[in-house]
C-alpha cells in the first residue's frame, strides 16, 4: 500500500524534531528509482 503523508506528518509519525532524518531518507529513497530506470534503459557505454 502507497500512502502520501505530508513532510510534518511523517516527522511527527517518526518522533523527529528536525529535518535532518527527513533529508536523510528522502535522499535514500532516491537512490532506488534512479538504479531502476537506469537497469530498464541498459548500458549507453
């Protein structure tokens, strides 16, 4: 199941008091789609 919370919402899911977790995972999180479209497009080299 997908769910969209908002950036305060998640913090206060989380028990977080600032952003620098949120940044944290955010830029995780960005890691798996960028290596799965690069897998689906192939080598260009």
């Amino acid at each position: 199941m997908d769910v969209a919370l908002s950036e305060g919402a998640l913090m206060r899911l989380m028990g977080w008091t600032d952003r620098s977790m949120l940044d944290l995972y955010g830029k995780d999180l960005q890691v798996e789609p960028a290596f799965e479209a690069r897998c689906r497009r192939g080598n260009v080299y």
